[in-house]
C-alpha cells in the first residue's frame, strides 16, 4: 500500500512537471499566434533584431533576404485573402440572383396552382354534363328510331286509305243493288195491282151486262 | 354512459352551424352533442378536442333528424319539433327557444318525424313522418298551414327543389311522390319498384334517400340507388351498390352516398362506382358536407356506433369526433 501511494506521489509530480513542460513548450511554439500572424510577429521581432543587432555582412545579409521572403509570403496571403473576399462576395451575390428567381418561380407555381384548380373545377363541370348527356342516351337509345316509326305510321296510313277506298266502292255497290231491287220490286207491285184491277173491272163488267139485259 | 350505452348508440342526423364552424349530431338516446370543429381541425388538436363541447338529452325519443336555419338549430325527436339557438348552443345553454307539434289526427300514438327541410322562398319548415303526411309549417307565426296526403305510409324523406318550387317525398310505400308547393296539389307519383332496373324485391319497395340536382334525381333504399330524369320521368343510371342506401347527395361531378356497409361511395353520373371509402362504423345512416365554410370544407359520417368520421379529404378518413 505505501508503494502504491509513492507510486501516485510520483505520478502527480510527473504530472505538474508534464503540464509545465507542455505549457512552455505550446507557449514557445504558439506564443507568436498561428499562421499570418505569426509571420508577421516574427518578421516585426526578426527585424528589430537585425536593426539593434551587429551583424557580419554575410549574416546580415542573409538575414535580410529571409525578412524580404517573409514579406513576400505575408504579401502572396495577403493577396490570397483578398481575393477569397472577391469571391465571398461574388457568392452571395449569386445567392441573392438565385434566391430571387426561387421566390419568383414559387408566385408562379401558386399562380399555376389557383389556374389548375379552376380547370379542375371546369372539368368536373364538363365531365357531370357528359356523364348526363350519355345517360340521358342511353335512354333515347332504348326507344325506337323515329325515322322508323314515321315510315311504319306512312305505311299504315296508307294501307288505312286502301281500305277506305274498298269500303266506299263496297258501299257504293250495295246501294245501287239496293236500288235496282226496290225499282225490280215497285214494278212487280205496280204490275200486282194493275193486275188485281184489271181481274176486278173485268169482274165488274160481267155483272152489270146481266143487269143490263134485264131492264 | 356507460360502455354498453355507447357500443349501442347509433348517429342518425347531423347538421352544421350556420357559420361553418360547429356540428351538432343527434342520436337514437335523444341526445345533441354539438363539436367544435375548428378545435377538431386545428393544427394543435388533441383528443379532447375530438369530443362535444356541448351534450345534453333533447327528447325522449331517438332524433331522427336535424336541420339548420341561419340562427337556430331544428330537432325533431318524440313527433315534436325544438328548435335551440345556435349563438346559445355554443355558450353551451340548452334552453329550447321553441318547441311545437304538428296536428297529428290519432292521439293514441305520437308518430315520429323522420325528415325535415325548409323552403327558402317563403320560410316554411316542411316536415314528414309516421303518420303518412307532411306537415306545412310557417316558421314566422309557427302555425301548421297545411298538410299533404297521399302517401299510405310513413315518410321517410323529404327533398326540395328550389326552381319549380317542388317538395319531393319518398316513403315505406315505395312511391316518390311530387308535389306543388305553391297549391300545394300532388303532381306526380312514382312507384320506382314498379321499374324493373332499379327493384329489388328481396330487399323491399321502401325509398330512404332523395336527393335533387335541377332536373335530375336520386333515390334508392329498397331499390338499387339510381338516378332519375325529372322531365322525362324515366330512370338513367341504376348503381350496382350492394346494401341499402340511407342518404345520397350530388356533390360537384360525384354521388356521394352511405348506406349499409362501412363505405362512402362515390359513384359518377353514369352509374359507374368510383371509389368505396372504408369508415368506422359498420352502417352508416347520414352523411353531412359542410358547404357553408370553406375552411372548414369537411364531410361527416355517423351510423351505428359512437364515433362520427371526419374527411377532410374526401378520399379518406382523416381522424373520428365521438360522443
């Protein structure tokens, strides 16, 4: 157990000089800032430096030649940032464009929305008539053509006329027949009764001649 | 009420308020419950907002059928007619404004009132029932004017035709019959059993349902549900539907129509059933749409069971009111 403890002991301690370690050494590596900025510390420090500093010519030298190409590396991002702010704005101009003609485009479709709605409407109309107009066909349908039945009212017409016309001739016949028998009869009356009177006179006269005689 | 209450209630008349927004629903118990469907239909309902906010015992018999004029709701159950104001109904006060009777010749049994509709032209309530006439009232002085005969049995429906001033009434008798309603004189009479495309004996010759569109009618019960050519007085379309159908409109180019069977069917003028939509209950006995608001635009079905199915879509059931 006291091992284990000395053990812990050790470990923390490791620990602190551990965090110590990483904070000098982060701050060491970072303390410039990152990236541009950086740069642009370490050109400022660099350049104090070999202001206030005595160089060899060769060192001096060298040494600015590395400031100028820490000033064209600043200057090349410098450059870069600019023009990825060109292009940010380029975006968001294009974005505008577009969100504009989305807006546009969705008035039109509510637009063509509220048209195919009342052609909807029209068409349901439309299609309530046909479907009133075929059943109502439906039904003329199952009567007879009035062609047809014109032609079968022609027909029977005529056919009815035919038989009035045999009817009237019949009608005719029968009363001339009707005639001739009543004249065929009068005369055989009349012929009777010239007849009777002629037996009568002749009967008259044979009695009075006897009278006659006796006076 | 009990669950035994409420696995045999059975929804016979519905009716929407005058501004779009409340359904009243009477029952074979004799109760109204009015829903709020702008709650039902709101974005934020809930399963309260799928019950009545209003329910209360109207008559002692079962409300056969309901009627809404511009202010005031019409119930008739018990052969007596209530009238309750809708501005009251909605903060829920269930004192009747009215309630009459029409002169009923027996009096040893009080007849039901089976249909009721009015005539706009001149504010009459018309109204048929068991005891084979229609009765004629004034809804201003409340007086019964007149009554039709001619029917030998109980009425079922009633429908009106708003351009020649027609009363069309369908009975247990099998006849559709026509009447003037300025003379008040039968003019026509129609026995649709008597046509051997829409009978069907095996179910009976009563008609339950009419329903006029101008010159076109619908009938049916007993008889297949078929459509009619007033003028011509001659059957177009007969629809194959099986059962027996209790309410039929025209809507748009669609019939609508509910009946036995637990199905909405939407059939086309020529006689062709479109679509049967399925629904809760297992028969259905009225069918509402509500017309009047058009954000409210919804169809309602009751029958037999507690539950009124809503169609906001008329092509399916989007969700239940129950009692």
């Amino acid at each position: 157990m006291w091992f284990n403890v000395c053990v812990c002991v050790c470990v923390c301690v490791c620990v602190y000089h551990f965090t110590d370690e990483v904070i000098r050494k982060r701050l060491l590596i970072d303390g410039d800032g990152a990236g541009d900025d950086r740069r642009i510390n370490v050109l400022m420090k660099s350049f104090t430096k070999w202001c206030h500093s005595s160089f060899s010519p060769e060192e001096g030298f060298s040494q600015y030649q590395r400031m100028v190409t820490s000033l064209a590396q600043c200057e090349f991002s410098m450059g870069k940032t600019l023009l990825v702010y060109d292009m940010n704005l380029k975006e968001m101009e294009n974005y505008e464009a577009i969100y504009a003609d989305i807006e546009k485009s969705i008035t039109s479709a509510h637009e063509k929305i509220a048209e195919c709605k009342k052609e909807i409407q029209r068409a349901k109309r439309i299609r309530k008539n046909r479907q009133e107009y075929d059943a109502l066909a439906r039904v003329i349908k199952q009567h007879p053509d009035r062609h047809e039945t014109l032609k079968q009212l022609e027909a029977l017409d005529k056919e009815l006329q035919q038989l009035s016309h045999i009817k009237e001739n019949v009608e005719d016949k029968l009363e001339l027949r009707k005639k001739q028998f009543h004249v065929l009869l009068t005369t055989i009356q009349e012929l009777q009764q010239t007849l009777e009177n002629d037996e009568k006179t002749d009967s008259d006269d044979t009695q009075e001649s006897p009278m006659e005689n006796g006076d | 009420m009990g669950p035994v209450e409420l696995l045999h209630m059975s929804v016979f008349s519905q009716s929407f308020s005058p501004c779009g927004r409340f359904l009243a629903a009477g029952n074979n118990y004799g109760e109204i419950a009015v829903f709020s469907l702008s709650a039902a239909l709101s974005p934020d309902a809930s399963e309260a907002s799928q019950k009545p906010i209003l329910n209360f015992t109207a008559h002692d018999g079962p409300v056969f059928s309901l009627l809404s004029t511009d202010t005031h709701l019409l119930s008739a159950g018990n052969g007596e007619i209530s009238a309750w104001s809708w501005a009251e109904l909605i903060k829920k006060s269930t004192k009747a404004a009215w309630t009459r009777k029409p002169s009923y010749e027996t009096s040893l049994e009080i007849p039901e009132i089976n249909a009721m509709i009015i005539n706009p032209k001149d504010n009459s309530l018309i109204v048929g029932g068991g005891d084979n006439n229609i009765h004629i009232m004034d809804m201003e002085t409340g007086i019964f004017k007149s009554v039709l005969k001619g029917h030998t049995d109980y009425i079922h429906c009633l429908c009106f035709k708003e351009r020649e001033e027609e009363i069309l009434s369908g009975g247990e008798d099998g006849a559709v019959r026509i009447w003037d309603a300025r003379t008040n004189r039968p003019v026509h009479c129609i026995e649709v059993f008597k046509y051997e495309e829409c009978a069907r004996p095996q179910f009976g010759k009563w008609i339950s349902c009419l329903a006029t569109d101008s010159d076109w009618m619908l009938c049916g019960g007993g008889p297949s549900l078929s459509l009619w050519h007033l003028r011509s007085m001659s059957p177009t379309s007969v629809f194959p539907l099986p059962g027996c159908q209790r309410e039929a409109v025209f809507y748009q180019d669609l019939i609508m129509s509910v009946g036995e069977g637990p199905h909405v069917s939407h059939c086309l003028h020529g006689g062709t059933v479109k679509a049967q939509i399925p629904c809760t209950p297992s028969s259905l006995n009225t069918l509402a749409l509500n017309l009047k608001n058009s954000e409210h635009r919804v169809m309602t079905v009751g029958g037999s069971s507690h539950q009124i199915d809503v169609f906001t879509n008329f092509s399916y059931r989007a969700f239940s009111l129950s009692f």
